[in-house]
C-alpha cells in the first residue's frame, strides 16, 4: 500500500493506545463494544489527505465490497466506527477486569511510566516494517470514557514521521456483535 500509514499500522496504533485506557486507576474499564476517535496531525498534512481519501473510497464502495473489508476487520477485532477517524473494538470481561496493556502481534512493548489518579503516562515502542515509538497519556473520565493524547515517531519511506494523535473513547454497548476482542499477549 503506497499510503504514510496503511490500514494494519493504524490498527496496531489503536491497540496501543486503547491500552493505557483500559490499565487499572480509579474506574474499571466498562467491557464490551468501544468506539475510539482519533485525530492525527503531521507536519507535511500527506497522512491526513491519505486517510481522508481512503474514508472517501470506503464510502463509494459497493456494499459487498464494504461488507467483506468490514468482516475481515472484525476478525482481526477492529471495526469501523459510527463517525468518521472512529474504529471500534471489543474489550472481554477478562480483558477489563485484569486492565493489560496490549502487546499486539508480539512486536510492541509497552511501559506505564506514571499512573495519577484517573491519568496514566505510558510510552510504546514497535518493531518490524514500520519501526513506531511514542508517550502519550490517557484520563479516564468514568468508566464508559477516556481521553488523551500521544505523540508517535513512525518510519515513512525510510524517513521518520511525527504524528501528534489526539484520542476519545467512549463505552457503546455490552454486546460486541461480530467484533472479536483483539487478542492481548501479555507483556
């Protein structure tokens, strides 16, 4: 895909970043269906046109083609989200009563630097096609929302990129439908 960030690299980011949210303070993460918005800011403004184009040929497909591309993101536990830059995903009972940090496919690790009440400071790194790294922070707002922000390096073209990511969630349902909770390696 000749895209800054292709689709696979913004599912890892939202694991990643989901993460921190659903580690342990003052509320317990809520379990079943979430919906994650995220905005993304990069110096050159080449991602966000990619990502706004791609959302436009999303909305043109066939609803087929969309179905099937909606299905395998299911399998991989991400969904698309009701809005626009929104995925959703589907956090098991287990997964929010033990309040891991994801490790997704291995190739991430992931530290909680500082935990203050309902905020929680983390930084991440990832190996393989796309090297990524990053610090953010997460508020947990109730158990049903969350907000924060990360700042992420990521490899484009052979050339680092920053990405300043600003990111909601909120709780949507119980039940997660066809959206598998992503599986979590402990880390």
């Amino acid at each position: 895909m000749n895209q800054p960030l292709c689709a696979s690299s913004l599912i890892v980011m939202a694991a990643l970043l989901a993460g921190p949210a659903a580690a342990q303070s003052a509320f317990k993460l809520q379990p079943g269906l979430w919906e994650q918005s995220m905005t993304m800011k990069t110096a050159n403004g080449e991602m966000e046109a990619k990502m706004a184009q791609m959302q436009q040929q999303m909305a043109s497909m066939p609803p087929e083609q969309r179905k099937m591309i909606e299905d395998m993101m299911a399998k991989q536990g991400v969904g698309m989200g009701g809005r626009n830059n929104a995925i959703r995903m589907c956090i098991s009972a287990e997964q929010a009563e033990r309040g891991d940090m994801p490790q997704h496919e291995g190739n991430c690790k992931q530290e909680m630097l500082e935990r203050t009440g309902t905020t929680i400071r983390y930084r991440f790194s990832c190996t393989g096609e796309r090297p990524t790294s990053g610090e953010g922070e997460y508020t947990m707002t109730s158990p049903t929302a969350y907000n924060g922000r990360a700042s992420v390096v990521t490899q484009v073209k052979g050339k680092p990129e920053k990405i300043d990511m600003t990111q909601s969630g909120h709780w949507v349902s119980a039940d997660c439908g066809a959206i598998k909770p992503l599986k979590l390696n402990k880390p």
